[in-house]
C-alpha cells in the first residue's frame, strides 16, 4: 500500500490519497511540521540537495583575482551576488563567470547541507548525481571517495560532527554548452524491494524481515520525494499543518503566480515549499492538508488554490484553509502589517490596534474562504475555513468570531462564513516571564538543574506524583490558582464556551509545552534545564493529561506543535529531537494517542 501511495508522478494525488487512507476511524491527533531550514533535525526528502541553503556565491581570496573590497555583509563565503548568477528555468546555473570578470567578484557557486543541525544526519557514504559536464567538490565534512567515482556520479563520504560546520558541495565549473545540473544527493539506507515506505538502514535489515532485496535510495523510482522513515512517523496523522514550510509569518507571496515553483533546484524560495508538495505529502500518508495562505495574498491566489484542491486532493480528504498565523500575536511583524490594514480600511474605527488589526484578519479570512470553495458548486466543497485565535484572550476572540467593524459588509458576524475556531492552548510559557526571573533562576542552583520545579509548576505534583502547590501559583504573570497544565485547561474551557453558541467546533492549530529560556545571561543554562525536562519521562505524564484536557474540555481536532527540532535559546518544540529519538517522551505519548484513540466527537467519521 505505501509503495502504490508514494512513489506515483506528483501529478497523481488523487490515486496516491486513495491508496494511502484504510477504512479505519482517523485518530483525532494532527501534527505542525517542523520549519523547513537547511539545518532543520528532520529529514523529509531523499533527495537532500532540495534542503540545502540554495545556491551561496562563492571566491577564494588565495586564488580567484578580485576576492576582496567586499559590500557591507558580504564576504568571499557568500559574495552577495545571487541575482548576478545565470540559472536557467530549474535553477541551475548556466555559466560561471571567467577568471578575469571584473564585474563580479563570484567564480564558483556552492551550497551547504546539515550545518547547524547539530549532526543529526547519518555519517556515511552519499551518493551525488547530476547531468552535464563540469566539475564538484566537495568539503568541510564530506570527502570525495575518488576510488568509488565516476563522471556523472559521486561518492562521498559525509560525517556528522557539528565542529565541521556541515557539508559543501561547491560547482567550480561548468560547461556552457552541457551545465551541470539535476544534481541530487543520497543518504545511506534505503529500503526493502517489497515495501519501500518502511526504512531499511542495510541489506541485512531486509533479510532479516524476508523482504526482498535492498534497495537504496539511490535506485527508489525517479518521483519518489519523501524519505521512507518520515513517512513512517507521519502515517496516521489525521492532519499536517504546513505553516513552517510555507514561511508563513513572512510569506512575501502574494499572487498565485509568485508562489514557489514545484520543479526547481532548491526549495529556498521565500515562500518555503509549493503547495504541490504540501499537497503530495498529505496524499501519500493520508493526512488532510491544514494550509495557510500567505498574509498578503490576493483574491486571485484563492482561487489559484481551490483550482488546485479541486485537481489534486484525494477523494475522502479535506483541505483545512487558514488565513497567515497569529496576526494578533505583536512578535511577529505581519501584526504591524494587519493593523495598517485594517486601519486603511476603517480610517474611522475608535478600535484598538490589536482588536482592529483581528477585526480585518477574521473579515479576510472570511474572504479568501469563500473564494478558494468557489472552486466547487455550493455546499459541497471539500475544504474547512479556520479563524485564527489567541487562546488566553477571550475579548480577542470574541472579536475575531463577531467582526463586529465587518459584519455588516459580510452580512453577519464572521464566525457565520468559516468552519472553525482555533486556538493554541501551550502550558508552560509564563515560566519564561521576566517579572518571575528572580525566583525561576535559582531553581538552575539546584542539583537536577531545576527539572523537579519545572514539573511542580506544570503537573502541582512532586516526584513520587503527592499533590503540592505550584510554587509559582499566585506571582505576578502566573496562574492565580493551579499550575502550567490547569491554566491551559482554562483557556480550553473558555475557548470552547466561546465557539459553541455560533455553532463552531474548537481546533488546536497549535499546542503542547511552551518552556523557552528566559532573555539574560542564563540562557544556556535554561538550554539544559528546558531539554532535560523535555526528555524526563513526566513530560509524558503532562502530555498524557494535556490530551485528556483537551477533550474533556470538548476541544475536537488537535495538531501539536511540533514534529522534530533539538532544544535550543529558541524553545524545545519538537516531540523528537531527531529522526531516531523514537523514545521521546513527548512523542510516545503523542504516537500512542494517535494509534489508539480514535477521533472522539461527534460525526467525526473516518
């Protein structure tokens, strides 16, 4: 079944989705896909060169005439002359300037995989192939194996120390008349000839499950995309939410036409990954597709997308259409952008910034709704509308769901013209506050690092699970009563009284722990202490009464937030750290409600 699902053309979802879904009820659980980056833990595709930073222009000062005398923030590691390198329709480039082009300071073009990934990726031998005449190297940590290589294909023996600052595969020429290009990149492993959606690390991993022969990735058919152990963690996932992967929260797309193409060298457009492959993904593990259209898109990219949906989406699934993310949350810059908006549109509104700013971002939405079913005759569109939420702010939501600067223009309050209110109900985040720093830092001079003060903060329960108070129940910033978990049950609550007199079932596009290090001069001592809580075995405990929450709370879908990332200054969001972090608590707890607890609201169906 996983081979018929994945490896069709990319053209193919509609059969692709059939073949992945079985008639079994869908589990309730969904799951944010990690931010595509180059140095992202996660590892989608097994064509790694789509992953890459994209194409670096490069010199070398010892050698290359002019490698000097560089614009403000350039260098000879990245000239800053992109936009001066000839590529053709693909991305790949045509010509390399000559030794003596004084008019640009560029002679070789290069790109750089796993930097920054803290070694995650497997060390071991690669396979690079690629069309056309010219000539690769490769360094920093991979080594050209020249017994092993020959013209059009590489072997190359990568490592995964992070002193080694990740892999660059540099073109230092290239012939006019045949580029280079079409250059893909193999990881070790592939997987066994009767089912090449399961991962097989060696041939002795086939013959041990009697599966066929090996068969490595090198050899998968020409469409296949995605790497089999990604797909093994996906499957079963009710929803994939890809707002990391469309660079949501600073999308400069804005027309169908400017989004990112499908078939190009490397997926670095500023937009993030096409919507073709969000799509291909969703269809070959059977997911819906949860999509966030740019905040700046047009009318025209709307129907661009129902256009698509209606060619492409499998038959039995549904595509869940937000509109950008957060737009209320001032962290984020398209805040600024939202409330300019709004205020153009309503120059006479005595509303607050914020509450004027979600006021046009519900009426949009509403909108670009309206206008991606449009691809279907009504009432039958397969596609749900999402308005966005703030969970710890009721007044927030009540008006985003009434819209009250737009109802008269939509005829009737928002919450009329969309499917679903979401919200993204974190526990923990207030331990970050700087009003609780003080009392959180000495929690670091404990032996265990803090852990045992995290978890009496989240679960109100010592290590042997006796009840205790918070010890940050009553402070300024945290809870008045209860800790990080009955908080988050509040906002559930309060959520759901919310979305149930117009008749809106209650999603979570977002959600789990929140634990980031305070600013200041402990940051990497709050690395350790938010990673070891991460990893201890009763952040399963609080995923576990997390989940049970959110349904008692009669919260319906929820995709967590997310599916692979380390710990770092920025938060420890992943439920894994990295591909074979298989007994993370997080996502043992995660994988289990997937598996065994069915889709729990009414009419949910498969």
């Amino acid at each position: 079944m996983a081979l018929a699902c994945v490896c069709l053309a990319p053209g193919s979802l509609k059969a692709a989705g059939q073949a992945a879904t079985a008639p079994a009820p869908r589990a309730g659980i969904g799951l944010n896909l990690a931010p595509w980056e180059y140095h992202s833990t996660d590892f989608p595709l097994v064509d790694q060169f789509k992953r890459s930073t994209g194409w670096l222009t490069q010199c070398e000062p010892s050698r290359d005439r002019g490698c000097s005398g560089f614009a403000s923030g350039a260098s000879a590691w990245d000239t800053g002359e992109r936009a001066q390198l000839a590529l053709d329709a693909e991305g790949w480039p045509l010509r390399l300037p000559a030794a003596d082009d004084s008019g640009v300071k560029f002679r070789s073009a290069a790109v750089l995989l796993f930097n920054g990934n803290g070694g995650a990726h497997p060390a071991g031998r690669y396979v690079v192939t690629y069309e056309g005449r010219g000539t690769l190297v490769h360094d920093l940590a991979g080594r050209k194996v020249a017994a092993e290589s020959r013209p059009g294909r590489d072997v190359v023996e990568v490592g995964n120390r992070p002193e080694d600052g990740g892999w660059r595969i540099s073109l230092q020429a290239t012939d006019p008349a045949q580029p280079l290009r079409r250059i893909r990149v193999f990881p070790p492993g592939g997987a066994c000839a009767s089912d090449l959606g399961s991962f097989a690390a060696t041939p002795a991993d086939c013959v041990a499950r009697r599966a066929g022969a090996f068969v490595p990735f090198e050899k998968f058919p020409a469409h296949w995309r995605w790497h089999p152990q990604y797909l093994q963690d996906l499957r079963g996932m009710r929803v994939l939410r890809f707002m990391g992967w469309g660079h949501t929260n600073a999308s400069p797309v804005t027309s169908w036409a400017s989004r990112p193409p499908l078939d190009t060298a490397v997926w670095d457009h500023p937009g993030g990954v096409p919507v073709e492959a969000m799509l291909d993904l969703a269809a070959a593990v059977g997911a819906d597709p949860w999509l966030n259209l740019p905040l700046r898109a047009d009318d025209g990219y709307a129907r661009g997308l129902g256009q698509l949906l209606r060619e492409r989406l499998p038959a039995g699934r549904t595509a869940l259409i937000e509109h950008a993310n957060e737009p209320w949350n001032e962290a984020f810059p398209i805040a600024a952008w939202v409330q300019q908006a709004a205020r153009a549109k309503w120059p006479g509104a005595s509303a607050q910034p914020v509450a004027l700013g979600v006021n046009w971002q519900a009426w949009r939405a509403a909108r670009l709704c309206q206008l991606v079913k449009s691809a279907w005759a009504p009432g039958v569109a397969p596609v749900k509308c999402v308005l966005n939420g703030q969970a710890a702010n009721p007044d927030l939501l009540k008006q985003t769901l009434g819209c009250p600067l737009a109802a008269a223009e939509l005829g009737g309050p928002c919450a009329r013209h969309v499917d679903a209110l979401a919200v993204a109900p974190y526990f923990g985040g207030y331990l970050a506050s700087p009003a609780l720093r003080e009392t959180t830092r000495t929690w670091l001079a404990d032996a265990d690092g803090g852990v045992d003060h995290v978890f009496q903060e989240i679960l109100g329960a010592d290590r042997r699970g006796a009840a205790v108070r918070p010890p940050l129940q009553g402070r300024a910033d945290a809870p008045r009563e209860g800790g990080a978990l009955a908080q988050a049950r509040g906002w559930m609550q309060q959520a759901h009284a919310l979305a149930a007199p117009p008749g809106l079932p209650l999603w979570a596009y977002e959600g789990g722990q929140h634990l980031t290090p305070p600013a200041g001069e402990d940051e990497a001592r709050w690395v350790r202490l938010i990673q070891a809580a991460n990893r201890d075995p009763r952040m399963g405990v609080a995923y576990e009464r997390y989940l049970s929450d959110w349904r008692a709370s009669g919260g319906e879908l929820i995709v967590l937030y997310h599916h692979m990332a380390a710990a770092s200054k920025w938060g420890a969001w992943g439920l894994k750290e990295h591909p074979g972090d298989a007994q993370a608590p997080k996502w043992q707890v995660v994988r289990r409600w997937r598996d065994s607890q069915p889709c729990w609201w009414k009419g949910c169906g498969t």
